[in-house]
C-alpha cells in the first residue's frame, strides 16, 4: 500500500504532476476531432513532457542523492546554490558583511578608483566595544600637510642599483591567473603612478612590457622564463631578462599565503602557445610549479641562490617572498645570513588571509601565519640578528585601505603590496569564480571574448586613482597622528580591544627584540625555542635527532635540562635548558615543553621518558 501511495507522497508529486498533465494533454490531442487542437496543446506537451523526462532521469541516474529523493525540485535547489552569492550581495549583505572584502572595503576602493565621492555619512558602523576592534591615536597637534608622495629605498650595501620605490604597489599576480588587458591595464597604472607592479611567477610577458611600468620580477620553483627544458634554472636566462631596465628588483617567491607548501599545475590544454613562450615550457605538457625548489635545498645554499640573483641582475635588489610557517625554518635563513654574510635586499610577507587564483579550501584557511604575526616575527628576528637596517620587508594581506597600510607599518612593514585591492580598482566584483575562468569582468580569464569586457584606458586611470587616493588618504591618517612619514609609526601609536573592558597597546601585543638579541641568546618565547632548532646547514631543525637519546626514569620526582651544543646552534652556545625537548609521559599524551624542564610526577604516574635532540645534552637529576 505504501508503495503505491509513493507517487504521491511530497517527494516524487512533482513528477507525477508533470507525467499525469503530459498524459491527459496527449490524450485530449490525439482524441479531440478538431484540427486546431494540436496548436493549442503542443506547446504546454512539450514543457511537461520534458520535465517527465527529465524526472525519469533523475529518479535513474546514480550521482546526486538529492534528485533521486526528489525527482525535478531539487533542481531548484542546485540553482539557488548557484545563484547564492550574487544574492547575498545583492540583497542581504550589510556594509560590514561580505568576505573576504566586505562591502564598504570595496564601496571605498571603487570610489577611490572612480575618483567620485569616499566620504560617510553620521558616524562609525563598526561596533567599536566588540573584541578586536582596533584604532590609530591622533595627535593633539597634527600636522597640517603631509606630503603623500611616501618613498623608501630598497637595496642593501651589496646592492648597485637601489630602487626609489613607493610604499604602496601592485602584488604579485602572473599573467595566466591574470588576463591580457588586466596586466595592460596594471602595469600602465604603475607607470602613471609611479610604482611598482609584480609579475608574478608565471614569467615576464609582452603584457607586462607594453606599457613601461616599473616591474619585480618574481621567480618560483617553476623558474619560468628562465628555465631549462627539464625545469631546471638557468642562470643566463635570468641574466638576460633581468638585464632589463624596466625589472627594478627580483625576487624568489618561498611561498605564497594562500596556498603554503602547496606547488601549482597549469594543465596542458591550457598551456596555449603564448604561455609556452612567456613561460619557458613545452606544449601539451602540464606546467608544473613544484612545491619546492631544485636550485638550492638548504638556508646556505637559499642566500647564496640570492646573492647569485643580485649578481646576475647586474646589481639590482634581491629578495624574497614567503608566509611563515615553522618559525624555526625562518631563524635558520638568518643564521644563514649571519653565516656566509649574504643578505637579502628585501622581504615579502605573506598572510595566509592572502588571496590566489585558485587553492585546497584547507590550505587557504589553515595553512600559515597571518600577515601581522609574520610581520612582526620576521621584523624582530631581523632586529634580533642586526640586519634589519640593510632589508626591507614587503607586507601583504588584505591590505586595501590606508588604515590596513598604517598598521602593517607600525607592526615593521617598510611598504605594503595589494593584490586584491587593485583586482577591485580593475573592475573585480568578488564573484568568486577566478578559478573557473569565467570572470564576469575580464580580471582572471584567458578567454578573448570575456577579457574583451576589460577597457584598458578606463582601468589605467582606476589603477592610478586607487593607489593616488589611498595614499592621500594615508597621509591624512599620519598628519592626524601627528607624524611625518609612515615609517615613523610604531606599534604604540594603535589599540586594541582585546575584551569588552579591556584595552592593549600593540607595543605589548608585538613586543619588540633589542638589536643583537636572538646573537646574544634571548629569552622571549616566541624566539628562544625556535632559535635553538634553527640551522643554517638545514631548514631540518636541529631537534631532528630527538628520537635518538632517551631517558627512562622510575622516580617520584625529577629534574632534566635539554641544552643544545654550540656547533648544532650554528652561531653560539646558547644558556642551558631553554631548548624544546620533547617530554613523553607514559600513559598520557606528548608534549613540547617550552622551558627548563622541571616537571614533576602526577600522583599514580611512575615513569617518564625524555627525549632530547642528538646532538644535545641530557641532564637528569633525581629527587
Ligand atoms: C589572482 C591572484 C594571483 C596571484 N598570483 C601570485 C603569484 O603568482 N605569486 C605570488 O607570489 N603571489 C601571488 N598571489 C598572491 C598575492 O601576490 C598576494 O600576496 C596576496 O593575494 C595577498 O594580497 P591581497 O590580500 O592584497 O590579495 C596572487 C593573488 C591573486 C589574487
Ligand atoms: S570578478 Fe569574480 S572571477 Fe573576476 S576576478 Fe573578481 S572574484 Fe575573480
């Protein structure tokens, strides 16, 4: 009896409504005499016939639970899915809500960009009680004018061609994730601004020549553009173009923050001739960014690849770019610096809140440091090993606005990079479809008839105003607290509300190394653990032989101190018992014990195995 009554139950009605309709409408036609009948009936015949139809072939086919469920209605549901974002934005989003730019970021950028009204209405939207919320201090006595032409020089003493360059450029984003007239359109703005534009790793390309803008040029482990055929690099390719007057600085892209570790693969049919070129690989091969390098496999090996880069330029600034990951892994690129005395003219931060073309959900959400953190860690470890008046450091994340700016320098930016920030100043609606290559607006698309949509002439002046507008408006922000360049901010100049009663400076949530401190052993905990696992002979750290040295103890109480050897630190002894040594509890969990080790036995626990690095001491006092 249920059976039978399935046709009608909720589920399947609709189909059963659409086969009883097409059943009854060809009856009438076929039984009804009169000629004209079939014009009326043919066309409501064909609608619920192939509605049945298609009913039938969901209620069969094996891939979507849903539509066997509910045979036609759940299309609409895949169809409000699809429609989904554009609605939200349309009619749902509040001036604070969409992500990852909520409304008002990218209300201000198209105004800056447009040059057409930025200013707000009555007051503040922000809540400005609800943890997180953070301000600038102004000055009882701000300036009257600031200049908004901010400049900084990149280019340490090793350095022959220092570069003039603005506080605020273009990130790097290749052409291939960017479309023809995109780059066009960048790079020309950069030349009418005077600023800089990043080529990204996919190679230096016609696009990115046209129009004369001062250029980074950026390397990943894909090497393209100057690579042999096996992926290899090849040094008098680099030489070559970067022999170009218009490359002002290079640099080797580590990783990227949305998507760290991760390598990237351009599919064969989308290796078109002209990508074949630009980029230095075969057609009909998948181009293939690894996730690692081949040129250089250890931090020694990594500054003396940058010191070949410098040189082969000619002298122009060599840097890098990366997001944090094992903190250790960083300390280890100093000790390499304090080792064979090559240093980098500049570092690029990434934020894991930075955006890419395309990558893993997990890794755009939970893989990396975020842009303030890594900031601020690669700033003090610079200060902690002495080298942070010869390099410059690059942020990126998420900076779109002249506050973003402001506090990213304070934190220990030199200068600030916007990808997406230019995206919008292009035309960028945050349809979140770049990985589809169907972008409404021609941003991120290699289809001739949807780049089309991209005017160039009208994006120049877009690019120009945003990166203009947002400097005014940072010059407006630093002649209010009272300053002349935004390289004067420190973290004492912001605030954060940290809980509804509670207010920290950013002095104390970035606190800062004195110069020589990680050379001269430091206690702070963000560095000493990290410091002491930090090679330059090895991105491993040196903990690595933890497993090898153990200690069982049967006692009621213990005392164990796990220090590191001189030659394992690399640089110098380092004070005993303030390395990591992991503590194994027998029959609980595993842990990393920060300090001194002087656990103690929990009642009922009877043993307890340390295990210290190889190349370390051991010590084990009983009680
Ligand atoms: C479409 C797109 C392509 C990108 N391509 C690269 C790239 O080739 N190399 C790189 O180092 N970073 C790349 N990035 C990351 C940006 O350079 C930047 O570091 C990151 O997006 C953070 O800046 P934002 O928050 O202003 O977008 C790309 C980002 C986007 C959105
Ligand atoms: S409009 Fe959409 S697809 Fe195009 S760049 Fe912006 S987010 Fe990407």
């Amino acid at each position: 009896m249920e059976t039978l009554m399935l046709p009608f139950s909720p589920r399947f009605v609709v189909l059963t409504i659409c086969a009883v309709v097409t059943a009854l409408l060809l009856a009438i036609g076929f039984l009804d005499h009169n000629p004209k009948i079939w014009e009326v009936v043919l066309i409501p015949v064909l609608i619920f016939g192939a509605l049945t139809l298609l009913g039938v072939r969901d209620l069969t086919q094996k891939s979507h639970a849903v539509l066997r469920n509910y045979p036609i209605s759940a299309h609409l549901r895949f169809l409000l899915e699809e429609i989904r974002p554009e609605m939200r934005q349309y009619f749902f989003e509040s001036e604070k809500d969409g992500m990852p730019f909520s409304r008002d970021t990218r209300a201000v950028i198209y105004q800056r960009a447009k040059m057409v009204l930025d200013k707000r209405p009555f007051g503040t939207q922000e809540d400005v009680y609800r943890d997180g919320y953070e301000w600038i201090h102004h000055s009882v006595v701000p300036k009257l004018h600031v200049d908004d032409k901010f400049r900084i020089t990149i280019g340490g003493p090793d350095c022959t061609k220092p570069y003039s360059a603005s506080v605020f450029n273009i990130s790097a984003m290749s052409f291939g994730a960017l479309s023809p007239n995109a780059v066009r359109a960048l790079n020309a703005g950069a030349k009418k601004g005077g600023f800089a534009h990043d080529t990204g790793e996919g190679g230096v390309s016609p696009y990115h020549r046209e129009n004369g803008g001062d250029l980074i040029w950026e390397i990943g482990s894909g090497y393209f553009s100057c690579r042999n055929r096996d992926g290899s690099f090849n040094p008098e390719l680099f030489a070559r173009v970067a022999s170009d007057d218009q490359i002002k600085m290079v640099e080797l892209k580590i990783s990227q923050g949305a998507k760290p570790g991760h390598g990237g693969v351009l599919p064969a049919a989308k290796v078109s001739e002209e990508i074949s070129r630009i980029r230095g690989v075969a057609m009909g091969e998948d181009c293939i960014s690894p996730a690692s390098h081949s040129a250089f496999s250890t931090p020694l090996e990594m500054m003396a690849f940058i010191g070949e880069m410098r040189r082969l330029s000619g002298g122009k600034p060599a840097g890098f770019k990366l997001c944090i990951g094992h903190p250790w892994e960083f300390l280890a690129i100093c000790k390499a610096m304090l080792q064979t005395g090559i240093y980098p003219d500049f570092i690029v931060v990434d934020g894991n809140e930075g955006g890419t073309g395309a990558a893993p959900l997990e890794f755009m959400d939970h893989m990396g440091m975020p842009m303030r953190e890594g900031v601020s860690f690669v700033h003090n470890a610079l200060i902690g090993i002495n080298a942070r008046d010869r390099i410059r450091i690059g942020a990126a994340g998420k900076i779109a606005t002249a506050f973003d700016m402001a506090r990213a320098m304070a934190i220990g930016a030199d200068w600030c990079n916007s990808a997406r920030g230019f995206m919008f100043a292009l035309g960028c609606i945050q349809s979140l479809s770049c990985h589809t290559d169907r972008c409404p607006t021609g941003v991120t698309t290699q289809d001739p008839s949807r780049n089309r949509a991209l005017v160039v002439p009208h994006k120049i002046e877009r690019v120009y105003n945003y990166h203009h507008a947002t400097l005014r408006a940072l010059a407006e922000l630093i002649a209010a607290a009272g300053l002349e360049h935004p390289q004067a901010l420190r973290p004492i100049h912001f605030s954060q509300r940290t809980a509804t009663t509670e207010v920290q400076s950013f002095a104390k949530l970035y606190p800062s190394l004195r110069p020589g401190e990680l050379i001269d052993g430091t206690s702070d905990p963000r560095f000493r653990e990290a410091w002491a696992m930090a090679r330059a002979e090895s991105f491993a750290p040196a903990g690595e032989g933890f497993e090898k040295r153990e200690s069982r103890i049967a006692l009621r109480s213990i005392r164990a101190t796990c220090c590191i050897s001189a030659s394992a630190s690399g640089i110098s002894p380092l004070p005993q018992g303030e390395v990591g040594a992991k503590r194994r509890v027998t029959g609980g969990g595993l842990s990393i014990d920060r300090t001194p080790l002087t656990p103690t036995l929990s009642p009922g626990e009877r043993e307890q195995t340390f295990v210290c690095c190889a190349s370390s001491k051991l010590a084990v006092e009983a009680a």
